[in-house]
C-alpha cells in the first residue's frame, strides 16, 4: 500500500514469510555488532522514517514519513 499528498507519504509492505521480532534484532551501531551484517536496514528505517510499527506477527511494515 502506498498514500502519498503533500505533507506526508504513507506505506506498508509485506512479504509471506513466517515475521520476525524486530526487538530481537541485534543493534548494528553496538561495537560487538559491528561485523554482524543484520539489522542496518531496520536502523535505516528508523532513521529516516517519521513513523514505524512491525505488525504482527512481523512480516508486514508501515512506515510514515512526515515533511518538516
């Protein structure tokens, strides 16, 4: 799904497979993580989007994101 107007772009994507626990996700900028090559994108997400919520059971994603 995809809704975008002037002040704000909305989506969501999902995929088949069984989700995830996004908490469980090691936090790439932690100095024992940094060879570890998941979880950039999940900071990435957070980091330039305005909104994000993993719905469960974890394979669908909304994302907002807000000008200004």
């Amino acid at each position: 799904m995809l809704r975008i107007s002037a002040h704000q772009a909305y989506f969501e994507v999902e995929d088949d497979g069984p989700g995830f626990d996004p908490t469980t996700v090691p936090d790439p900028t932690h100095d024992e993580n940094i060879e570890i090559p998941s979880g950039r994108g999940i900071m990435l997400i957070k980091a330039y989007m305005s909104e994000v919520a993993y719905l469960p059971p974890g394979n669908r994603l909304s994302m907002t994101y807000r000008r200004g």
